[in-house]
C-alpha cells in the first residue's frame, strides 16, 4: 500500500516536472511567435529594378568624330529598338569658352546615342558602363567652332522610331550666332531635321545625313499660321500600315500658344505631310500610340491636368476621349478640386498574344510614413487596367523626371531623367520581374475570360469577379485588378456573410489611396451580385450600391430592403420604398445595378425594380463614385455571392446571361486546382498574391484546422489586431468548398500567412507597398498578414506539444 502511495507520488512529482517543461517551450514558442510577428511588421526594403547611369555629366564619355570628351549634361530621354541594337538617345549641352579679350561661355546641343546589344547579358552591361567602358556618340558631330560671332547648333527634343533595321530620329533645332561683343545670341535658323540611321553587324548605327523636313511641311503650315516647328520628344509611332507618324508641336502666331499635331509618312520617310488638325488648346506636354488600327490616341498635359484625344483619320480632326485610359483622366479630390497625375510614358506592346498600353505615373507611396514619390508602372488593355508596381524612387533631391518605356525582343526597359541639386542624369533599367509579372496576370485575364465564356458568362467589358478566393481581411479579384476589403464577416462559399453594425466588404474600385484603379464608374458601369437576406431587419437597411466619397458619403446608386419585405431603389441619397416587388427571407437573388452617365437602374431577377434619368453629372457633384459598399449596418444579415464588374451597361439578354450559379459551379468543380495553382504560380512571378487557400493547404484535415482556427483567434487577441472572423470564415467556406471541390478544409489564416512567408522570400524584400502592385488592396491588412505570417511557423510544434498535454492529462487521470 505504501508502495502504491509512493509511485502515485513519484508519478505526480514526474507529471508536475513534465508539465513545468512543457509551460516553458511553449513559453519559448509562442514568445518567438511574438517575436516573428514583430519581424513581419517591419517595413521592408524597396525592391527596384537594377539600374545603371548611362548618362552621367562630366564622367560618360561621348565620342565625335573619333576624339573623346566628357559630356556635361543630359537631357530628354529617348529609347529605340533596330536590328537587336537597343539605343538610347539623349540632348547634351557641351559649354566652351568664347575668344576675345573677356572670356565668357557659350554653349551647343547636340543627340548623343548610346548602343547595346540586345542579345548580351544585362550583368555584363552593367559592369561595362560601371568600369566606364561604355561611351556614346554624337549624331550630328557638333565640335566646338574657332573665331568669332559662330552659329552653332542646339537641338531639341530627340523623338524616335524604329522599322526594321532603321531608326528615324527627329530633332528640332535652332542655329544660333552668337555676338562675342555684345555676348548676345541671335536666332539665325530653324530647322526640324530627320536622320535615318542603321543598324549594322557591329551592332551600332550607322546614322546618314540630317534633312529638313521643312520644306515638306511649311506650305501647309503658313496657310494656317503655324511656325517654330519642335519634335515633342521620346518616341513616334509605326502603324500597323506602316505610316510613319511623328508628333510635334508648332507655335500658333496669332496667339502665341505652341500647339500639338502630327506628321506622317508613307513611303517609310520620304515624304512628310502635315496633319491638318491639332488639339485645341495649349499644353506642355503630350505622347501618341497607336491603339486600334487606324487609331491614334494622344494623352496631353495642360493646366496640370491630363486629358486624352483620339483621330481616326490620321490627325485632321481629334475628339476627346473620356472613356479610353479613365485612369488618367481629371477627377475630383474629396474637397471637391479637380486634380490628374501626369503621365510619363506611354507606349505598347504585345505581351501572352495580348496587345496593351504600359504607362507610367508618379504617385506617393501607401501607408509610407515619409510619404515617398515614387514612379509606377501601369499596364492596360483600354478595358482592365493593372497596378504593377513602384520601378523608381525620388531619393531626398534625386528625383525622376522624364521617362521612356520601350518593349521589345521580350524585354521591357526603362531610361528616365534624374534631376539632382547640381546635376541632370539619364539611367537604363530593365524591368524583368515587372514584365514577368505583367505577363502571369495577362495570362490569367486570358484564362479568367475563357473560363466565364464557357460558362455563358459575357466577358466583353468585364473588368472585376469576386467569387470564392479570399485572403486576410479581403475578398479577392480572380482578374487580379483590385480586392475588396472585407471587416467582420463569414467566409462562406463563393462568398461572405455579414451581420450586423461593422460587418461589410468595401470594393474601393475609385478611391485615391488605391490608385483609382477602376475611374470608369464614374461613367458607366454594371455590378451584378448574387444576394440573400438572412433575416427581417428591424428598419429599412442598405444591401450594396455605389458611394460617393464626400462629406456625406452618399449612396448614389443602391438598393435596401425594408422590414415589410419590400425593396427600396437608392439614387443619389435618396430611397425610394418599390411596391411592386418584394422579397424572402432564404431566397437567392440577382440583383443588378447600372449607371450610364446620368441614367441610373436597379434590377432584381431581370426585373427593373427602380430607375431614373436624372442622376447629376459628376461635374454637378463635383465628386467621384470611389467604391461599393456591401453590408455593414446593424440590423442586416445577407449573404452576397459572386460579384461581377463591368464596365459598361448590360442588355436584358446579356445580364441574363450572367448566371452567377452556374460559373461558380463550374469554377467549383472543374478549375479550381487550375485556377488556385495559376494564382500560386503567378505570386512567385509578383511578389506578394493573394490566393484562394482552398488549394494552398488541401491536405489538411478538419480537426486540425478546428485547431488552427482556435489559435489563430488566440493570436489575433494576443497581437492587438482587430481581425475578420476568420476562424468560423475559413472553416465554414473550406468544409463548403471541400464537398464541391474534394478538397479537404484548410485553415485560411494559417494558408494565408503560409503564403505570406512563401511570397516574401520569392519577391526578395518586396515592400509594404508591393501588395499594391499584386492587386492586393485591403485597408491597414500588412500589419495583419505580418502578424500571421509569423505566426505560421510555429504552429505545427505548438499543436504537438498540445496533443501530447492532452496525452499527459490522460495520464494523470489515470493515475
């Protein structure tokens, strides 16, 4: 009996040391969960594309005519592609002393190039210019003139194309005399001079003699009082005809404004006419590509503000066009003043067999602390629009002015102007990753299309599809453009579930701080959503619609549902209770709403419930429509599934054919290993996706993720962050979606922080702001996945050591 009581003892004594030792490792897990979590917060380094100074005052060397030199000053970049040589072009302004008792200085400018092999190596490039073993040439071998009261040359604005092995260059130029005497210049000629060069086995070209274009152009020009004739500066365009076109601006003489046009050859630069049209207003800058055949789109800076125009009848006349590139359009801020961020470069190219438009604009970085200026890249098919990311940093004075973007032999580079307090300097990136990425989500738009296609879906116009795939705190884009933000709701298949005050998903498809992705909406747009109420409210509740972003945040095209079971159509703030139509509680529904300029309608089931013609224009409001709303007030419970944006209204037929049901079905069932791996894949390609969880952890099983879903909602508590629901939303939409699919249930945090780590070490130190670049566009969530991306690599130990607790608790009982 003693010897019982004496093992029962010694088997207490051996439990307390065991749990003693298990308190302190899980003591040492969860405190280095802490600390990972810690480390996730960090902001991380800016990863930028490698960049080389190619032009650099008083260290490149520019050869003319075979003697070497230091250049002193580079401007106004230019980027071109002939015969594999990739050349870069700049205007350098050469000073030298003048003769005479006095000595002052005087200066000329002259194009200088620069040539690369596009079949070499970029580290080897790199390393070729960093050793100064690079060196460009001048184009038109300006030397510096002997005696007094010379002309010399200065030209202007190098513009460029490329056909074959040819590159046209177009410069306008001045001969200016200057008076050694009087130390004055005087303009002695003007000239718009081309030169046509090429490119030869050394890979260099081989430039011929400079022609005034003139002649060619300036009885057209006097007959409408046109002179001073500039090239506008970075590239021309080659139509899919072969014209030639070059834009160029000319000074009106009667009232003294430099307006745009073009010039266009076509017999490849023999003969030159001038376009009989020009915008209507004066500017500062402007930039042409071809879009369509036969299609010439201009953007134009003036009066700080971007405005685009198209011609389809080679420039005779151009109209505006505010429905092609919304996002550079004006637009208002929320103090109701109109503002437009210029744009940098514009060009396009031919990427996974889809023509787009890839553009740049400045823009402050998000939740930066310093509020950095960086320059962004943007890519667009006239109908989606994609935020690839950061490519350049304004670094203290160091900042990007003009730029050039060039796609060619599957490489996209960029040369850009960086002003500093003293000096002025070109440098050449190569944007690989960005073009990896610009490919994997063209791809995927591609793949998305074809997919709803077969399943009835209409494509055309369709810029947005939230369905199923959800990360932390957001409901995410399949097209990968823009996520919506999601707070306090319930994951459910294809969908989520809110109830109740701060339960909602907010789309911000227009709103400053995510970029303006989707300006349209304040146009024409389509929303269709799948819906059903849950519950009777107690009063009448707003179910989704479209808001403004001004003091009121009013609802300008919405539909609620009253306590009587009828609907209310909402149309800029005000609602209007339908008596005709009514709903029930548990019943689906497909709801649509729709905005053509100022028409506005509602429609539930195909049946237009509400509608009207007298919406005010958003000049009226002085105001954009910057998102969707979906839930959040306090006495709503609704379920909304499958979420689709388009761009354009629907007809009857069409929006029928939105069968919301049937995609989700088939997205279910026959693509979703495809659709999740394409999405996986395509975050190693970006940086930082977002992906559905239902196939980045399809191997876990229910119990476990019960677990993870308890643990996570223990971390959450223990971080201070205010999280989704993510424990209830991650098991109900995994043990839904796992019945449709044959997955098994996945815990969606743990997959999410999982897939942060993972994307993390992929990118190379991407930055806070990468998310944006991915399309991840969720409200304060960096901190978040920070959290659980931490959090992750514990977890696995700390659920061990639970089980063998539970083990040894067992134990003592038995005892």
């Amino acid at each position: 009996m003693s010897e019982q009581r004496h093992m029962l003892k010694m088997s207490r004594h051996l439990f307390s040391y065991l749990m003693l030792l298990l308190l302190f490792l899980l003591l040492i897990c969860f405190g280095s969960t802490a600390v990972h979590a810690q480390e996730g917060n960090k902001p991380k380094e800016i990863q930028m594309p490698e960049t080389v100074d190619i032009f650099v005052p008083h260290r490149t060397i520019v050869e003319t005519r075979g003697k070497d030199q230091l250049g002193e000053s580079f401007i106004s970049p230019s980027l071109v592609s002939a015969g594999g040589v990739l050349v870069a072009l700049a205007k350098s302004h050469t000073s030298f002393p003048s003769s005479g008792e006095e000595q002052f200085f005087a200066y000329y400018a002259d194009v200088v190039a620069g040539y690369i092999d596009s079949a070499k190596n970029w580290s080897s490039f790199v390393d070729e210019v960093r050793l100064n073993k690079w060196k460009a040439y001048n184009i038109f071998h300006t030397t510096i003139p002997k005696g007094h009261d010379f002309p010399v040359r200065r030209a202007y604005r190098p513009t460029t194309v490329a056909k074959g092995n040819k590159v046209f260059l177009l410069v306008g130029d001045y001969f200016t005399k200057h008076y050694t005497l009087t130390r004055r210049d005087a303009t002695h000629l003007q000239g718009l001079d081309l030169l046509v060069g090429e490119a030869t086995q050394d890979k260099v070209i081989q430039w011929g003699k400079p022609t005034s274009l003139l002649s060619q152009i300036e009885p057209s020009a006097k007959q409408r009082g046109l002179d001073q004739f500039v090239s506008a500066g970075g590239s021309g365009v080659v139509m899919d005809d072969g014209t030639l076109v070059f834009p160029v601006m000319a000074r009106n003489k009667v009232k003294q404004l430099f307006l745009s046009m073009i010039i266009y050859s076509k017999d490849d630069g023999k003969n030159w006419t001038l376009s009989q049209g020009m915008v209507p207003a004066q500017l500062r800058d402007f930039l042409i590509v071809e879009w369509e055949q036969g299609q010439l789109v201009m953007v134009v800076q003036r009066d700080s503000l971007s405005n685009v125009f198209e011609s389809r009848d080679m420039g005779e006349t151009w109209t505006e066009a505010v429905r092609t590139l919304t996002r550079v359009q004006p637009r208002f801020l929320p103090n109701s003043l109109r503002t437009a961020v210029g744009v940098g470069s514009l060009t396009t190219a031919t990427i996974a067999g889809k023509k787009v438009m890839l553009y740049t604009q400045k823009g402050i970085l998000r939740d930066d602390p310093l509020q950095a200026t960086a320059l962004y890249l943007w890519v667009a098919d006239n109908n989606r629009t994609f935020h690839v990311g950061p490519i350049s940093m304004d670094i203290g004075d160091n900042r990007t002015s003009n730029n050039t973007l060039l796609y060619s032999n599957d490489a996209l580079h960029l040369l850009q102007q960086r002003v500093g307090t003293t000096t002025i300097s070109l440098a050449l990136s190569s944007l690989t990753d960005q073009l990896k990425t610009i490919t994997s989500v063209l791809e995927t738009w591609a793949k998305m299309d074809s997919f709803l296609s077969n399943s009835s879906v209409p494509t055309a116009g369709l810029v947005g599809f939230l369905s199923d795939a959800s990360g932390d705190g957001s409901w995410n884009d399949a097209y990968r453009c823009l996520n919506a933000i999601v707070r306090n709701a319930k994951k459910v298949e294809n969908g989520f579930k809110f109830t109740g005050f701060g339960s909602y998903a907010m789309w911000p498809v227009n709103m400053r701080k995510y970029h303006n992705v989707h300006s349209f909406v304040n146009y024409a747009f389509t929303l269709v959503a799948t819906v059903r109420i849950d519950e009777v409210p107690k009063e009448s509740v707003p179910l989704l619609g479209a808001g403004l972003e001004d003091n009121e945040n009013t609802k300008f095209v919405g539909l609620s549902y009253t306590t009587e079971k009828r609907w209310g159509t909402v149309f800029n703030g005000i609602t209007t209770i339908t008596h005709n139509s009514t709903w029930e509680p548990g019943k689906k529904y497909k709801v649509a709403l729709m905005l053509q300029d100022n028409k506005g309608s509602v429609y539930v089931d195909g049946v237009l419930v509400g509608n009207t013609n007298k919406l005010p224009t958003r000049e009226a409001l002085r105001h954009d429509i910057t998102h969707f709303y979906f839930g959040g007030t306090e006495s709503s419970s609704v379920t909304i599934k499958n979420v689709f944006l388009y761009n354009q209204p629907l007809n009857a037929m069409k929006l029928k054919k939105v069968d919301s049901a049937k995609a989700s079905r088939k997205r279910t069932v026959d693509s979703s290993k495809a659709s999740r791996k394409r999405t996986v894949d395509s975050s190693k390609a970006s940086g930082n996706r977002t992906v559905d969880s239902s196939k980045a952890s399809g191997n876990r099983t229910v119990d476990s993720s019960k677990a993870s879903r308890k643990r996570t909602v223990d971390s959450s508590k223990a971080s201070g962050n205010r999280t989704v629901d993510s424990s209830k939303a991650s098991g109900n939409r995994t043990v839904d979606s796992s019945k449709a699919s044959g997955n098994r249930t996945v815990d969606s945090s743990k997959a999410s922080g999982k897939r942060t780590v993972d994307s993390s070490k992929a990118s190379g130190k991407r930055t806070v702001d990468s998310s944006k670049a991915s399309g991840k566009r969720t409200v304060d969530s960096s901190n978040a996945v920070g959290k659980l991306a931490g959090d992750g690599s514990t977890r696995a130990d700390v659920s061990q050591l639970l089980l063998l607790l539970l083990g040894l608790w067992s134990f003592a009982a038995l005892c």
